[in-house]
C-alpha cells in the first residue's frame, strides 16, 4: 500500500517536472512495470466518490456542475432512503435503477415514461397493498406521502389485506359460523382507510380498488373478500374529498346496491370525474338507478358495468338517463341481465342521445324485440360507431331486421353479432359493417 | 395512368386467406391511394412541369410508398384478424357464462319450487300430527294412546325421511355444483391457455410479418438507394469530367492570356522607362527655375516684411491718434450733451413763452376783427362819401369836358369855315344835355328773364309783338327761348333738389317751372338774362349743326318741334355749354365784395361816355384834321426851312469871305494840296 502510494506521489510529480525543463528530463522509472498515469483516479472523482459515499449523510448534487452531478447520479446507490433522495433527484436514469432493482418487470410507458412516477406509484401501491389494518400503524403510509404526492397520478391497488387478528379464531370455528360472524363483526373487518391518504395526493387522477386477497391459495376464507358497509362510507368520502380525480374502477369487490348508493351519493357533481368502472360486482336495479342519477349529475365520459346483475328495470333506469346525456362516449353493460325490457329501453335512448360512441349490450339476454328495437334506433341514430350485441338470442328474422336497419346507417364502423343464432347471410353482412367506413357512403352493406 | 396501379396492388394482395374482407379493405386503401395520387397530380400540375429526373424520382419513391402501404394494410387485416380470434374465446366464455346463469336461475327456480313443495307437504303433515295430538289427548285407553303414539311417530319419521331425502338431494346438488366448479375451473384454465397460446401465435405471426414486411421495404429501398446511387454517380461522373475539361480549357486559355500580358508588360515597362528619363530631365530644369523664383520670392517676401513693420508702425501712431481723438471727441460729447439739455430747457421755456404770445395774439385776432368790423362800416360810409364826391367831380368834369367840346367844336366849326371854306354842320350832341354820372339800370338776372318770358304766355302775343324789337338783338326769338326753357324744367329735374320740388308741387305750373328753373340756373351757373340768351342761341345751334344728322327724324315731327332742339341732345349740349361758357369764379368773388355792402359801381359805361363825348370829332374828321395838320406843317416846315436856309446862306457867305482869306494865307505858306480839299468838307457839313 505505501509503496503504490509513493509510487503514485512520484509519478505524480514527473509530469510536472517535464513541463518545467523539458532539458532536464530525466526518466524515474517506476517499480511496477504495469503502473501508467491512467491508473491514477483524479481528485475529482475522488471527491465525488466521497460524496457517493456520505451521500446519506450529506447529500450534495445541485451544487455540482452537469457533468459531475451527471458522474454521482450514475454511481449513487439505490438503497438510499427515499426521504433523502425523493425530492432532491429528478434524473431518470437514477429512478431507472431504482426500479429495475426492485421490480423484474417494468413497463415505463404506461406511467408517461417517468420512471420516477413508476417508481412512487409502485411504492405506495405496495404500502397499500399490505397494509394489515391495526397491525401497522398508519405512520408508515402517511410517511411516504410528502414523498411521493407530487409524483403519483395513479394508484392501482390489487388488494387490500383484512385485519388477522381474529382470523384464527375464525379458523378454529364452523364455516357457517364463520358467515353469520362476520356480518355480526363487520366494523372489524375493515380494510385500510382511504381518507387518510388520498386528500393528501393533489395529482392523484387513477384510482383502481380491489377489496379482496390476491393469490390466497389453498388458504381461502369468504372475510378475505369482504368489502364491509364502513369501508365503502370511507372509500365514498375519500372519493368526494379527491377533486382531481378522474378515473375510478372497483373490480371484484362484492359492490351491492347499497354501496353502489353510496359511492354513487358522494360522487354527484365530482368536478373532474371522467371515468366510472364497477365490474364484476354485484349491483342490480337499484344501483343501476343511482348509476343513472349519476349520469347526468357529472362529466362521466365511459361507464363500465359489466358483469352485473343489472336486470329491465335497471337498463330502463340508465336509458333514461342516456336520452339526455350530453356527455358520456361509452356504455359498457356486458354480462347482464337487462333483457328485452332493458334493450328496447335502451334502443329507444339511442334515438335521443347524441353522443354516445361506444356501446357493449353482449350477454344479455335479448331477443328479436330488441333487434327490431336496435334496427329502428340504428337507422335514427348517426354518432355510434361500435356496437357489441354478442350472445344475445337475436334469432334469423332479429339479423335481418338488424341488417335492414344498419343499411339505413352512416355512423356504424363495428357491429359484433357472434354467437346471436342470426343466418349466415346477415353473419355475412355483419362482418362488411364491421369495416365499413363512415366517410365512405359508397361501401354495400 | 395512376388508377391501375392500386388495382394492380389490389390483385397481387388477393391470393391471401380471407376472401371478402380483403377485398373490402383492398377497395378503401384504392379509393384511397387514388385521392393521395389524384392530389399528387393537381399539386404537380400546379407546380408546372418539372424536369423529367424529377418525375423518375417520384415514381421510384412511389414504389417504396407502395410497399409500405401495403405492408400497412396487412398488418390491419392480420391485427383485426387475430382480435376477432382472440375475442371469440372470450365471447364463448361469454356465452358459456350467461348459459350457465340462465341454468343457474332455472335450478334456483326448480329448486324453489320444490322447496315450497316440501314447506307445504310438510306443513300439512305437521298440521295432521298437530291434530292427531289432540285425538290423542281425547285417547283414554292406553293401547289406543300407543296407537296413536306410533301412527304419530311414523308420521314424524315420514316427514324426518322426507326432509332428509331433501338434505342429501341438496347435498348432492351442492356436490354436482362443486364438481361443475371445478370443472368450470379447469375449463377456465383451458380457456385461458387457449387464450394465451392464441395470442402468442399471433404476436409470433405479427413479428414475423412484420419483420417479412420491414424486409421487402427495406430491399424496396435499398434497390431505390442503390439505383438512386447509380444515376447520380453517372451524374456526378458524367459532371466532374465537364467540369475537368472546362478546367482544362480555362487554364489554357489563362496561360495564353499570361503570355500576352507579359509581352504587354515588357513594352510597357520600356516605354515607362524611356517616358521616366525624359520627364527626370524636365523636372531638373523646372526644379532650377523654381529655385530662382524661390530666391525672387525670398527677396519680395523680406522686402515686403520690411513694409509691413514700417506700415504697422505708422498704424500704432495713427491708433493713437485715434484714442487721443476719441476722447476729444467724447468730451465733445459730453459737452453736446450739456448744450443739448440747455437747448431743451430753453425750449421749453420757448414753448411757454408761445403759448403765451399765441394767447396774446388771439386777444389782438380779436381786436383786429372788431377794428375790421369798424373799418368796414367806415368804408362804407366813406364809400357814401366817395360816390357824393364821384358826383361832384363827375358834374366838374363834364362840365370841364363840355366845354372843351364846346370849343372843339367851335375849332371844328372855325376850321371848316375859314380854312376850308365849307358849311359847318353841328353833329348830335346828346350827351350835351345830360349831366351827372351815368345811372345804370340794373341787370336783369336770369330768373327774372325767365320769369318774364314765362309769363308773356298769359299776356299774350301783343305785347312779344311790342318788346320783340329789344329782343331781336339777342337773335333768338322768345318764343323759342321760352320752349327752351320750358324743355329745360323737364329734362333737367334731376337738377333740382328733391326738398325743392316737395315744397313746390301745391303752386301752379308756371310758378314751379320758375322755381324749379331758378334752381337749375343756379346749378349750371347761369345768372343774367344775358347767359340764358346766349344759351339759348348755343343750343340753337347746336341744333343746327346736328340737323344734317338727324334730318330723317326731324321731318317726321315737323310740326312744333322742327326747330327745337331735340330732348335727347340737350344734356349733351348743355355740358358743351357750361365747358365753353362757364364763367371765371374771380368775378363772382368781385360780385361778393358787392354783397358786403360797397357798391361797386360800373364804370365800364364811363368810358363809353367820356369816349363819345371825345369822339364829338368824329374819325373822319380826325383824318381830315390830320390830313390838314400834316400840310400845314409841311407848309411851316417849308417855311421854316426857307427861314433857315436864308440864315445859311448868309453864313456861308461870310464863311467864304473868310475862307477866302485863309486861303490866301496858306497858298502863301508850305501846303498847296490839302487846302484844296478842306473846304470841299466844311461844305459838307451842315448839310
């Protein structure tokens, strides 16, 4: 060691000697016959290392010229506690590493190509996500917030975890008690709260909610999928307390019509609210007629509803609201049971409704009246463009009238009739209306 | 041209797998590269016609289009293709699942139904049991209560049996639902490894058409590059050898073009050379002549400097002088100043002193006034005086005339008869008789005149006829005058002031005309009967110079106006009039003086007077007088030249003696020659 060292000390010097008196140049030969110059790390570095080093402690960056500040961002480690490096690096290229670390897979696109958001998005989703209500203190959520509030736009939550602490008990017990228990202790069977974190996200426009377990295996219990009164009056005000919210989906969450009610009742008249998305629920008539309150009580441009069990009153419900919407583009009521009842309703609607582009009534069971319905709609009706009647019952003469009222049509770009027991023929006609041009009035039916 | 070739495209596409769709899509992208083509020749159209390399270029990127196009609408069909084979699944599990709930609800309903069907056969039974309870209440025998204990146990057994049966129909419902569950699971699985296997055949399918596809564009362009590499490079080669040879040209002709410059600019340098030597020499001589003048200019300059020094001393002195004036001159000043204000003092005091005099001189203004006032009336009464005494000398004087009249005539008288021997007649001696000074009638004016002959209408022709001798003098008949007069009055109204004629228009015509006449006169300056006389006749005249003009018009109205004037004329000739006969202001200033009060009086009849009574001898008289005095003096002359020539005679009778005398004494002395002539002179003397 102190012989590299004085090796160096003298190299050091012998350029400097050269450059005073080129005459009285004399070669020091150094010991190591491999040691050049170019080994030699230079101050800099060094002290840029230095400050990679006590980066914790100290951390020093804006005050680096681009170059330097460009050489410890690239050497900076990723394990640095995020209250430290949160709001003081904006590179991209150090988020990068972060994320690559910590996740395999990370597609940066969807998060506008920030990795930094990616990276703030995916932290929080994952404090979220297992989160054990009165297990872990609320601190560690509430930490991160001033973190990362001005870099999450959207949070996907895949799960969100119930309290354990009576869950043994409950395994030790009859199934059926199990049931009747937990409607008994509802309150605390609670998932984590919303309100106290999404006022404090002012960029916050995605919310994706899932109150259930992902991947419980073998260790399957109905309370793991349990979305309780309390928790949705919590959701329902955290929603009304976030303005800018636009987006809000809430899949497989055992949704009623009670809550549906409610989440409904805190979002009339959301400022910014464009999106509404309740699949895989279990809303019927009576949240399909707070649904259809909502309508026309917000700028909701696309509504997703499918897999429900919205029935004919329901549908009437909401196509009662479609004839005076002025605003939403797509209607997705897939996996219903909205019926003939519901589709006559809702050709009827279409009539009225000037703006409506997309619209998916597959599964529904509905027949010839409602093709005969749809036909008469079609013919009235120039802004749909996509239009989804997939296994329906539709039947040989429903095609036909289907097909005679898409000729009288100059909008339609898509019509799926697969699996609706309609003939060959207008099967036939099906596929030349799914790539008809609109713009193109000479394209046969 | 352009059309087939997206239907070309359209052909070779067709050999793909599905048959109608691909048409369709083939239809919309050949409508569509029609209209990219159709609006690819307007602009080309608009941007003219290009050079014939630009067309080839774009015709070769059209190919590289083509083949992207193409590429593009694979993909579409292929994407579509691949969703729709995608979606099916999902659509099938759609269907699957709304199956299923259709089934679900229909064993719910059966399920319900039979459930209702149990309630009710079970409730039926209970209520047979229930009953049977109270029989068995009724029941006194025992056997008969064991009966009945044993009916209502089979009755409960039958009901327990039923529900049971239902539990395990139930419980086996439950199992198929678990098995179908699990069945369902598995299907699921299958579904979603279908799904997965599909879609990676699709993404393995999509990659390799597309890397297919990126391959043929990729050849598409490299071919276009490599003939684009091509051309050009014949191009540039084709280019680079013109431009050599140009080069090659240039330099020679450069080179020719060097040669000839150096030849010119040997000569030029040999010529300079010689020009260079000649104008050396020129210039030595001129710099030594320029020397000489140098020296010359020295010389003056010194000589000049001289002057000047002398000239500028002379200048100080005299600037002395100036400021030795200068203050004379100032002092001077000062003393005009002095005098200046004295002489206004002065002035001023002039001033009051005139004002003073100016006062006093009014005082004797007005005292000079008052004392001609006075002197006037003394001149008036001295003028009394004067014409008493005019009288009287006047009688003196006639009388002192009358009698030398008297005595002329009686000379007259004494010469014709003792001279002449004639009968003397006395001529007319009217004068004789009167005595005094002559008293002259007063003029008559010209209104009065006027007046006169206005008012001879009223009396009548008579009394014309009687007067008409004193008038005849003047040679314009009255009447005429009076026509004249009257013309006037009309035509000259303007004449008379507009006051005037207010104030007269109540009096009768003849006293207006008169009025209005008197005005006139006055206007034009006529003032005696005399003046309107000779107007008259002017304007006769007048009349009678201008007759030959207007004879044609006068003989129409031949009548009363035929000697008249015309009325146009008249203010033409009035104007002559008064420019000929407009008379001097002194005499109406001499006719002023009258006004004061001294009668002037005329004394132009005076010398009239004296005149006849002078002329008692009448001119022929006089002549004979003359006649008679020259003879009679030439008889005294005679006479008196008879008397002097006895005289003479008697002297130079003495002379001669004495002469005689003389002579005799000189004949007797030295000169005999010159007394001959002497006495031939002394004769000639008093001649």
């Amino acid at each position: 060691m102190s012989r590299s060292q004085s090796s160096r000390r003298t190299g050091s010097m012998r350029p400097v000697n050269a450059a005073a008196d080129g005459r009285k140049m004399r070669s020091i030969i150094a010991e190591d016959s491999e040691w050049s110059l170019e080994l030699v790390p230079l101050l800099t570095t060094l002290c840029l290392q230095h400050i990679i080093k006590h980066f914790r402690e100290k951390p020093i960056l804006d005050e680096l010229t681009p170059k330097y500040k460009a050489y410890v961002l690239q050497r900076l480690p990723t394990s640095l506690p995020l209250t430290i490096t949160a709001n003081l690096i904006s590179d991209e290229s150090y988020w990068k590493r972060c994320c690559e670390g910590r996740w395999a897979v990370s597609d940066v696109s969807t998060y506008d190509n920030s990795w930094k958001r990616m990276f703030f998005e995916r932290h929080l989703e994952n404090i979220i996500e297992f989160f054990i209500p009165d297990a872990t203190d609320t601190k560690t959520v509430l930490d991160v917030v001033p973190l990362c509030r001005n870099y999450v736009k959207r949070l996907k939550v895949s799960q969100l975890l119930p309290p354990i602490r009576e869950s043994p008990r409950f395994d030790e017990d009859d199934r059926s008690d199990c049931a009747s228990d937990t409607g008994s202790e509802g309150p605390s069977m609670d998932h984590f709260d919303f309100r106290i974190l999404l006022d404090k996200l002012p960029n916050l426009e995605e919310l994706n909610v899932v109150y259930g377990v992902k991947g419980c295996g073998m260790n399957f219990e109905w309370n793991l999928f349990e979305f309780t009164f309390r928790d949705c009056e919590f959701l329902a005000k955290a929603l009304h307390s976030c303005k800018t919210l636009q987006v809000f989906r809430i899949h497989r969450s055992k949704v009623d019509d009670e809550k549906c009610c409610l989440l409904v009742s805190q979002l009339l008249d959301h400022p910014s609210l464009q999106e509404l998305d309740f699949s895989h629920n279990h809303i019927s008539d009576r949240g399909a007629r707070a649904i259809g309150k909502l309508l026309n009580r917000s700028q909701l441009k696309r509504l997703v509803v499918c897999n429900n069990q919205i029935r004919g009153p329901g549908a009437q419900a909401l196509a009662h609201a479609l004839s005076k919407n002025i605003t939403l583009l797509s209607l997705n009521l897939r996996l219903n049971r909205i019926g003939d009842e519901g589709g006559q309703a809702l050709a009827q609607a279409l009539v009225k409704n000037k703006t409506l582009v997309n619209l998916h009534l597959g599964g529904n069971n509905m027949t010839e009246p409602t093709a005969v319905a749809l036909s008469q709609a079609l013919v009235e009706n120039c802004t749909l463009k996509n239009l989804n009647l997939s296994n329906n019952k539709l039947g040989v003469d429903g095609g036909k009238v289907l097909e005679e009222g898409m000729s009288h049509n100059s909008s339609l770009v898509e019509c799926d009739i697969r699996l609706t027991d309609v003939s060959q023929d207008s099967e036939y006609s099906r596929q030349h209306a799914k790539i008809k041009h609109k713009h193109d009035p000479s394209a046969k039916v | 041209m352009l059309q087939p070739e997206p239907f070309a495209g359209e052909e070779a596409d067709e050999p793909g797998p599905s048959v109608e769709s691909k048409n369709q899509a083939e239809r919309i992208t050949a409508r569509r590269l029609r209209i990219a083509a159709r609006n690819e020749t307007k602009t080309r159209q608009e941007l003219g016609e290009d050079s014939q390399g630009k067309e080839d270029i774009q015709e070769e990127t059209r190919k590289s289009q083509k083949e992207v196009e193409k590429s593009k609408r694979h993909m579409v069909k292929l994407q579509s293709d691949g969703l729709e084979l995608v979606t099916n699944i999902q659509v099938a599990v759609d269907a699957r699942e709304s199956d299923r709930r259709t089934e679900l609800e229909e064993a719910c309903r059966l399920r319900r139904d039979k459930l209702e069907n149990e309630a009710k056969s079970s409730q039926e039974k209970f209520e047979e049991i229930t009953r049977k309870w109270t029989d068995a209440k009724m029941k006194q025998t025992p056997l008969d209560l064991r009966d009945a204990m044993n009916s209502q146990q089979q009755l409960c057994e039958q009901i327990l049996g039923d529900k049971n049966k239902l539990i395990s129909e139930l419980q086996q419902e439950l199992k198929a639902s678990d098995d179908h569950y699990v069945k369902d699971l598995k299907r699921q699985a299958k579904d979603i490894d279908l799904l997965i296997e599909r879609m990676e055949e699709q993404i393995s399918s999509l990659k390799k058409s597309y890397r297919e596809d990126l391959q043929q564009i990729e050849n598409s362009f490299d071919e276009e590059r490599r003939t684009l590499l091509t051309k050009h490079r014949k191009k540039w080669g084709h280019q680079m050898k013109e431009q050599s040879e140009k080069e090659l040209r240039n330099m020679m002709q450069g080179l020719s073009l060097l040669e000839e410059h150096e030849d010119l600019l040997q000569k030029l340098r040999v010529w300079k050379a010689e020009e260079y030597n000649t104008d050396k020499i020129r210039m030595d001589t001129e710099v030594q002549n320029l020397r000489k003048k140098l020296q010359e200019v020295k010389f003056n300059c010194h000589l000049n400097e001289e002057k000047l020094d002398y000239k500028y001393e002379v200048l100080k002195k005299r600037e002395e002088e100036n400021a030795i004036l200068k203050s004379h001159l100032k002092r001077k000043i000062i003393r005009m100043q002095d005098v200046l204000n004295n002489l206004k003092s002065k002035c001023a005091s002039q001033e009051k002193q005139l004002k003073t005099e100016e006062q006093s001189l009014r005082n004797d203004y007005t005292r000079i006034k008052q004392q001609y006032i006075d002197m006037q009336k003394k001149a008036r009464h001295f003028a009394a005086l004067d014409a008493e005494r005019f009288e009287k000398l006047w009688l003196i004087n006639e009388d002192e005339v009358k009698a030398l009249a008297h005595r002329v005539l009686e000379t007259d008288r004494i010469i014709h008869e003792q001279q002449l021997g004639l009968a003397w007649v006395s001529p007319p001696l009217p004068f004789m008789e009167r005595s005094g000074p002559i008293e002259h009638k007063t003029l008559r004016t010209a209104s009065q005149a006027a007046a006169d002959t206005l008012q001879e209408e009223t009396r009548g022709d008579l009394v014309e006829e009687s007067e008409g001798l004193g008038d005849t003098a003047s040679g314009v008949n009255r009447r005429t005058v009076k026509r004249i007069l009257e013309l006037l009055c009309d035509e000259l109204g303007f004449l008379v002031e507009s006051k005037l004629l207010k104030l007269v228009s109540h009096l009768e015509k003849n006293d207006q005309s008169l009025i209005k006449l008197d005005a006139i006169f006055s206007a034009i300056g006529i003032e005696s009967e005399k003046d309107v006389y000779t107007m008259a006749e002017f304007l006769m005249n007048y009349r009678q110079h201008g007759r030959e003009q207007r004879e044609l018009m006068e003989e129409e109205e031949t009548t009363n106006n035929s000697d008249f004037i015309h009325h146009n004329d008249l203010l033409v000739a009035l104007k002559e009039f008064t420019a000929q006969y407009c008379r001097p202001h002194g005499v109406q200033a001499s006719q002023k003086s009258s006004v004061l009060g001294l009668i002037m009086r005329d004394d132009s009849e005076d010398a009239a007077h004296w005149e006849s009574i002078a002329n008692v001898i009448p001119e022929s008289k006089l002549r004979l007088w003359s006649a008679l005095d020259t003879a009679i003096n030439k008889y005294h002359t005679v006479l008196t030249e008879r008397a002097e020539l006895l005289v003479e005679t008697q002297n130079v009778q003495q002379q001669n003696t004495e002469l005689r005398q003389l002579l005799h004494l000189y004949t007797t002395s030295k000169a005999s020659a010159e007394p001959e002539m002497q006495p031939t002179r002394m004769r000639q003397f008093p001649m």
